[in-house]
C-alpha cells in the first residue's frame, strides 16, 4: 500500500492507452466468466432438483417410443418409491408464434414424481377429476397472462387428434418452485385424454420417470431396470435425470474443447497485446524511472512497482469483467432453466479463479519490462533522454 499512489500515477500517466489495455483485459475476462460457467454446465451436468430421479428412454432412438405396459413393470421392482409416465406433445400456441414445453402425464402419479412442483389439494384435485384439465407453471403462466379457469388452444405439429382440429385444455392450476433450479416453464396435461384423442400411436409413451428410495443405489436400479426389457422389441436406456439432459447438450459436440480453445486464444492474445504494450510504457518512462532512481529509489522498488501496474490494471479488468459475465449469467440462466438445464451462475470458485489468473498474467507480463527498469542504469538512461 506504501506506494499505490504511484501505481496508480503510473496507469494515469497515458490514459489513452491505459483505458484501450483495460478495454482489452475487460472482454477477456468477460469471455472468460461467460464460458467457464457454460463448460462447467456440459462437463459437470446440470444444477437441477431430482436428484433422484431416473428417466427410462428407448434404447435407441428418442423418436421410438415405449408401450405403456412398461410403467406396471417398473413398479413391480424393489427400491422404486413412485413411477410416472410423459409422452413429448410439441405444440404451438397462438398461430405457431409461441411454443413451450408440453407433456402428456400420468395424472395419478405424475405429481408424486415431480415433487419439488408446488401444487395446493384443491389444484390437483381439480387436475385428477377434470379430463381436459391442464397444468402450467408459474413464469410460464405469467408470460402468456394466464390465469386458472382459461381455454388453452394447442396447435399441434406430431399429435394430431381425431377432429382435425387445436387441442382444448382447461387451465386448473398454476404451479410454483422454491428451488430456483425448477423449471416451471412446462404445461402438463393428462395422458388418458390424450391417449384416447390422438389420431394414432395409443398406448405409447415416451418415457418413464422413476423416483428411487436412495439415489446410492441409482446404478442397480439402472441396472435391473434395463435387464427387465433386455432382448424385448422395446429395449430401454435408463439414466439419471441430470445424464439424461446433459446428453442432449452433448449432441452439440465437444462444447468443453471448443471453449477452452476460443480461452486460450483469447487470453494468449491479450497476453501479447498488453505485454507489447507495458514495454512500449516501459520505454515512454525511462527519463522518470531514472529520476526515481537519482532521488533513491532502490531497484526492487522499481521493480516491484512496474510489476505492480501490470498487476493492477490486470486485476482492474477482471473485476469489471467478470462483474459484466456475472450479470449476463442472469439472463442467459433464463434460457437453460427453460431448456431443462438448470440454473447457470458465476460462482466463488470461478471468479476467485479469474482473479488469481490476471494475476498470474499480470506478473508474467510485467516482470520483463520490470527487469529492464530494474537494471537500468542512470546515466545509460540520461544520455537517451
């Protein structure tokens, strides 16, 4: 702290130059903020709730789709606490301008299953009675201004039903989450209604949705799961809910290499551009550096505060930046809550990582010039003036 004021009358000095190298340093730790989140989230896997949950899929395609017989099978197996049953609609709302996600459910155990939902007695009792009866979630009821009681039209894209005509549901209830992870983007609807309307494919279902008793003994369960329907004609993949959305994010490609290459380059060039830069600094301030040196100034001195402006304007910009990507996370989370990813936030572990790596990269930047003034010798650096 003994000579921050110089540090800082040192950044003044060019000021021009000062705010275009943290301009630079800024995007890069802006990038930086935005990207590790988002490779953490197709490395690691979402932050979701359901722990302890595993979704029963078709083995080898999403498109197929499972006979609904296969839900009274995976009851019958020890450690299952509850089984529901989802069937993909893909419907639009209001003359194809407006799509959500939309399942076709298990009335009677749906809700068993998809706990973290808050739903009060009456909403699903209503739900469980009413054939034509729907539930939303809370921001997507609040984006489209519904409200309990409404018609809602789907115009439907695969499931077409007998009439030819839009898919009528009642709202019933509106559903809310205290864990932010929750999606309540999504509309649920009764799948004996559907089932009994749709034009083709009765007796189907996309997938299963189990609740085990102990998420320690998710691999067994995944295990007998899939022997029940070994070499049938409907084969099943088991996963955990959070590798069954992860490996839909997979299917992108290797999103984690091509985020540390666009890093690395980045940073590297940065690394160039701002070390090019404390050298031509270093170079404008020789006369001063050798006045600091003739009023005593010792040579670690001088080292240490070259090093230390590099240090700071580096750690100025990652501030800033990461601060941007902080923000930014806010409503790119939008956008993964609502694909079923979970919620993507700018954590300790990664901004505190930001900050030791503009560190790192400001002394490695600047202990090369900081030598140069470190040996400079007075009269060498008179006679240039």
């Amino acid at each position: 702290m003994k000579y921050l004021s110089l540090v800082l009358s040192g950044l003044n000095r060019n000021q021009v130059r000062s705010f275009l190298t943290l301009a630079c340093i800024t995007i890069a730790f802006l990038l930086y903020g935005l990207l590790t989140p988002v490779q953490q989230l197709f490395t690691e896997g979402p932050n979701i709730s359901g722990a302890d949950r595993l979704i029963v899929s078709p083995r080898h395609s999403i498109t197929d789709m499972l006979p609904l017989s296969h839900y009274n099978k995976v009851l019958t197996i020890n450690g299952v606490e509850a089984v529901a049953h989802q069937t993909w609609f893909g419907g639009t709302y209001q003359d194809n301008e407006v799509s959500f996600t939309q399942w076709a459910v298990s009335h009677d155990s749906f809700f068993d299953v998809f706990g973290e939902a808050s739903l009060n007695s009456a909403q699903l009792d209503t739900f469980q009675r009413n054939r034509i009866g729907a539930i939303a979630g809370r921001r997507l009821a609040d984006e489209l201004g519904w409200r309990e009681g409404d018609r809602i039209s789907l115009i439907p894209n695969i499931w077409h039903n007998k009439d030819g005509r839009a898919w009528e549901f009642e709202l019933v209830g509106i559903y809310d989450a205290d864990d932010e992870t929750v999606d309540t983007r999504r509309f649920f609807f009764r799948y004996d209604f559907f089932d009994e309307y749709r034009l083709f494919g009765e007796g189907t279902i996309s997938n299963l949705l189990i609740r085990i008793e102990d998420a320690a003994s998710s691999n067994q369960l995944i295990a007998t799961v899939d022997g029940l329907f070994q070499n049938s004609s409907d084969e099943t993949l088991t996963v955990t809910e959070r590798e069954y959305i992860l490996s839909f994010a997979r299917q992108l490609g290797d999103i984690s290499t091509i985020i540390n290459a666009i890093l690395i380059a980045v940073l590297f060039t940065i690394l160039l551009v701002t070390a090019n830069t404390m050298s031509q600094g270093f170079r404008d301030r020789i006369p001063e550096l050798a006045a600091m040196k003739t009023l005593g100034f010792q040579d670690m001195a001088i080292f240490g505060l070259v090093v230390g402006e590099s240090v700071m304007i580096f750690l100025i910009g990652a501030i800033c930046g990461l601060g941007i990507a902080a923000i930014g996370l806010i409503f790119f989370s939008d956008f993964t809550a609502a694909n079923q990813m979970g919620v993507v936030s700018l954590d300790a572990a990664t901004f505190i990582s930001g900050l030791v790596l503009a560190v790192v990269t400001g002394i490695a930047v600047g202990t090369q010039p900081a030598l140069q003034a470190k040996r400079l010798r007075v009269i060498d650096a008179l006679r240039s003036a």
